[in-house]
C-alpha cells in the first residue's frame, strides 16, 4: 500500500478490524520509510452500480451522495454519525443484493426514506420534502398527519365506517349576533 504522506510503496499492517456487518476491513498501517501511521478500508467490489437520473442520464453510484443528504435532513437531530452510517451502508448493500447494475434515483430515495423512517420521523420528513418535491402546502400536512396516525406516508386510508358530518340547523337571520 503506497503512503499517502510519503509515496513510498511499503507499509505495514498494525492493526486489523473488521466493520460491525463484516463487510469491510479496516487495517491500521505504518510506512517503513517515513514512520507516519494511516488507515485503509478494503471491501470486496461488487456489482458496479449506475445511477438513472431524472432526466435519463446516467452516472456512478456515490454513497457519498446519500450521506450528504441524510446528513442534511438529520441536523440537529438526535441522530449520531454512526447511526447515518449504518443507514447509507444498508442501502447501498439492498441496492447491491438486487444484482442490478443500474437502478433509479427514485427507487434510492425510496430506500433512503424507508431506512429514515425508522430513524427519526422529523428527518424523514426533512428528506420527504425534498425528495418528493411537495407541491403544495396540503401535501406536506398530509404525509406528517399520517406519520402521526401511525401509518406508513402514502399508505392507503384504512378502509371502515364513515363518520356522518351532523348539520346543525341555522339560526334565523333575527337571532344571529352581528358581533
């Protein structure tokens, strides 16, 4: 591994760790020229994955993206760095495990939403707005009155007995107050 102090390509391995879902390894390393000390990651390279814009261009995939996002959403939050890590690394792993090579912007933003939901309500609604791109005021009041009920946003009203609107009957125009 070359220094990324020095450029010297010889280092040794310090200290080796795995990441809590066992998918990357983390090695501690010191340059046998200059002594100063670095770390890797090393990570098995799946599926090289594509993403499908909105207006059909297509890019690499950069979790970095999804961090900077969720980041956004989740300031100020009771949300810790660890906790918006294990968010982007589980959707980047259900993106990979699809096998897919290109997936949507749209299905990413679905995925993210979900994962932020159980995170934190408040975040997912910062996310929501932004990523459904609300259009108006109503909508934006609808998805939170049913986060509040307990229903997943955009999840069908439960289906039942109506409640009747009761009418009450006017008052004559001589008995109304003017004030």
């Amino acid at each position: 591994m070359r220094c990324p102090f020095c450029h010297a390509s010889d280092s040794r391995v310090l200290d080796s760790r795995q990441t809590d879902d066992g998918s990357v390894v983390r090695r501690r390393r010191a340059c046998d020229r200059c002594g100063r000390r670095f770390t890797t990651y090393e990570r098995v390279e799946g599926v090289l994955l594509s993403v499908i814009k909105k207006d059909g261009t297509i890019e690499p995939f950069e979790s970095n993206k999804i961090r900077t996002g969720v980041l956004i959403a989740c300031e100020k939050r009771p949300v810790t760095e660890e906790q918006i890590r294990e968010l982007v690394v589980s959707v980047e792993n259900q993106l990979r495990d699809e096998g897919r090579s290109e997936v949507s912007t749209a299905e990413i933003g679905r995925l993210v939403m979900r994962e932020l939901q159980k995170l934190d309500e408040v975040a997912y609604i910062r996310f929501a707005s932004v990523y459904q791109e609300f259009a108006s005021p109503q909508r934006f009041i609808e998805t939170v009155a049913e986060l509040s009920q307990g229903r997943p946003p955009g999840a069908a009203v439960p289906s039942g007995p109506r409640r009747r609107r009761v009418r009450r009957p006017r008052e004559p125009e001589s008995d109304r107050k003017l004030f």
